[in-house]
C-alpha cells in the first residue's frame, strides 16, 4: 500500500469536491502557507504541493471559487502531478492536518525552551513552553462556527419549546431582577475609580455563581458554576475570607483591613463555623482563585482555564494583564486594551460561557469624588466598552452611596440602582434610582 502524502491527498480531495471552505477553517490559509518565519505548513505540505495547494487559495481569493481540474493541469501535468480522487473525507483529512501542525508546534516549542534553557533563560524558556502548549490545546477549536439558517433538519419546535435560562448575576435584587443574568458568550465590565467596592461586588457575584443562586431564587432552582476568580488586586487568602464572610454574613475587617482587631468575634466565629458546616460541607469543589506573581497573558489565562475548566470567569483587575503582542497593560497602551479586550470577547464566544471583569477609571480625569465615569475616562481607551456585552460604572460618594449604573447593553436597558454596604453583616441594601434624563437606551 502506498504511503499516504498528506498535502497532496488534500489537494486531490479539494480539486475532486471543489470544496476548499473545511481546510480554511481549520487554519489552511493562504497566510499561514505563506508565512515564513514561522513555516509550520511544512508539516502538511512539502515540495511540490506546497506550491500546488498555494495555487488553489490564490485562485479562491481571486475568483472566489476552487479551480477546475483542467485548469489545474495546465501548471500541473498528469505527468508532473499525477492527482487521483482521494479516499479520504474532509475530516480525516483536517484532523490529520491539524495533527500534524501541533506536533510541528510540539517540537519546535521544546527545542526553542531547550535553547532558552542553555542561554540561562528559565522565564523565557517557561514562557516559549505556555505558548505552545496554547496553540495544541486550542488549534483545534475552530476559528469560526457558521450555520445556514434554512437547513431542511433544523427542529423549528425544539427552538421554540426552548426556555432560557437565568445566568448569575450580581447577588443584588435590584439589579438581578432587571435582567437575565449573564449570558454564555457574554464580555461584562464593571468600571469604576479606585476604592469603589469593584472587587468586593465582584465577589459577592462570583459567590452567587458558585452556590448557583441569585438574590431571590428558591434554594431548589440553584445552578451551580464551576467558577474561576483570577484576583490581580489582592491576595488569595483575601478573595477566600471575603467569601466565606460574605456566606456567613460576618464583617471580613479583622482578616483583610489593618484594625485593632486580629481575628472575628465569638459570635462571628460561631456564624463562620455554622455556615461552613449547613453551606460549605455540601459545596462541590468548584470554586479556583488563582493570584498572578508576575505577568499575566491571555496564554497564562488560557491555561488556568485549561485546569479549572470554569463555566463563568471573573477577571478582578482588567488593567493588571499583560497584552502578549505588545508586552504592554490595558492601562498603559490603546493597543494592548483593544488587543485583550477583543481576546477576552472571543475567548466568552468560543468556550460559550460568561467573562466578568473589572476595570479602572483614571481618577485625573474624574477630578474630585462624585464625578461623572464616561468613556474618556476609561485607562487605555474604550476597546474594553465597545467589546462588552454590557457595561457598568461604579461610583461611591462622599456619602459612601454606592451607584451602579448600565452605561451600555447590547439589548433592553437597566435602571440605575444606588445601595450601601452594611459591613457589619457584609451585605449590601440596594434600590433602583430614579431615572436620569441622559439615561441611554442600549446600543
């Protein structure tokens, strides 16, 4: 039996089907084929077939269509390129391709780490090796997802019989009850200036999402969330105490707040020990708070993904990330913000779950507590609003009245709610606010 050519198999099986669409989406395109300093097309095609499977994309942007085979033939003669119906589908032949790509990544990965390593280089190496463990475990995604909406299968009565159903939100009945919760696919912002409670409202959500609750559902209704929390403001222990207290209703001040007071009362210890015994002794194990020690990428994010497998993330701290193409942060560069901005949206889109992060306003430009938070305002530019499904500014006054306000939502629009932290009992009493006359309507 003769050896299989992968290249020249998937130009046969593209020239015999005049089908190119299954090899483009799995990353066959002309600018991979193209790409020279980074040749990893070498490990489908090799020789003659590269220039032959080049040939066919060039014809395909040109005219929009695969070439015939004739025409083929005229560049290619049976006696140079004898081409034959290949015995293989589009999904062999993808996978065997993609395959083949990531060990080609594999090895080439490894043997840059290993010249790292040899350099003194154990960061650099560290760092060649996440990124290419992220091109393997996610080459494989697809690039794009596209349904023809007439197709004569499609169950029109399983769509409509479909009921949707909540998603977590924020653990505050005055906001939860406005809307459906965070959707999968979904990108939320929550923008505000330092010291406006950002964090500790993201994890009264991030709790909420663990437990599967919102603020007014029955206790038999809960949905529970594998849920990542990546904290990039304060310490792990911080995040897990706030929790805890936030579940037993206790002030967290003696853990996380420089006070006379080291430790919780007897009484707060007793409200600790019994909700852990009726809550957490039942909880799954589900709930990953991961603290970045030095930079932190999409690659590094991607790949405490890939150990938690969370089903909602929440990002405490937008600004703190690294932009891996620029080396820059949210808040130093425009183009790093669009640059993970833009990952993040995609990122909520292809693991089809929500993504909630934090970001902050520069208080410069806010001037005095009490200012307005617009666009303007936001570090590094606006391509963290324009890529969120919604977004939300929070702002606290002198009064220490918290306003929590939807500056911008895909669909529908949400009333603006104003409350106060009771930190004694480590709850949040909320209202919705009257409307204001520059309230907007959704975009």
């Amino acid at each position: 039996m003769a050896k299989m050519i992968l290249g020249r198999e998937i130009v046969a099986r593209v020239l015999h089907t005049s089908n190119i669409r299954p090899y483009i989406d799995a990353g066959l395109t002309l600018a991979f084929m193209e790409n020279e300093l980074d040749p990893a097309y070498a490990a489908v095609f090799q020789g003659q077939d590269i220039d032959a499977y080049r040939s066919i994309l060039r014809h395909v942007e040109k005219y929009g269509k695969v070439m015939d085979l004739p025409m083929f033939q005229r560049s290619y003669p049976p006696e140079s390129y004898r081409i034959r119906s290949s015995s293989y589908d589009d999904r062999e032949l993808t996978d065997l391709a993609k395959n083949a790509i990531d060990m080609y990544e594999s090895e080439a990965g490894v043997a840059d780490a290993q010249r790292a390593v040899i350099a003194g280089d154990h960061r650099g190496a560290a760092e060649i090796m996440m990124a290419a463990a992220r091109k393997v475990l996610y080459k494989q995604s697809q690039v794009a997802l596209s349904t023809p909406w007439d197709r004569k299968d499609f169950d029109l009565a399983e769509r409509l019989a479909m009921v949707r159903k909540p998603g977590p939100g924020f653990g505050i009945e005055a906001l939860d009850t406005q809307f459906p919760g965070f959707q999968d696919g979904q990108l939320i912002s929550l923008i505000g200036r330092a010291k406006s409670t950002k964090t500790t409202i993201l994890i009264q959500s991030a709790y909420h999402a663990w437990f599967g609750r919102t603020s007014f559902q029955k206790k038999e209704d809960l949905d529970p969330r594998r849920t990542l929390f990546v904290s990039t403001e304060i310490p792990v222990d911080d995040v897990r105490d706030m929790l805890t207290c936030y579940g037993a209703g206790v002030n967290p001040g003696p853990y996380i707040a420089s006070t006379k007071d080291f430790r919780l009362s007897k009484s707060d210890e007793e409200k600790v020990r019994d909700f852990w015994k009726r809550e957490m002794a039942e909880a799954a194990e589900a709930l990953t708070i991961v603290q970045p020690v030095a930079k932190f990428t999409m690659s590094e994010l991607e790949y405490q993904i890939e150990r938690a497998e969370p089903e909602i993330i929440y990002i405490d701290g937008f600004y703190f990330m690294t932009d891996e193409s620029t080396g820059r942060t949210p808040g130093s560069s425009w183009e790093a913000h669009d640059n993970l901005a833009r990952d993040l949206k995609n990122l909520a889109l292809r693991l089809k779950i929500p993504v909630v992060v934090t970001h902050q306003a520069r208080e410069k430009q806010l001037g005095k507590a009490g200012g307005g938070i617009d666009d303007v305002s936001m570090m590094g530019g606006t391509g963290l609003r324009m890529a969120s499904d919604m977004v939300f500014t929070l702002d606290k006054g002198e009064d220490n009245i918290l306003t929590i306000k939807n500056t911008a939502i895909r669909r529908g629009f949400i009333n603006t709610v104003k409350g106060e932290w009771d930190y004694d009992t480590f709850s949040f009493t909320a209202y919705v606010a009257e409307a204001d006359e520059d309230d907007e309507e959704g975009y």
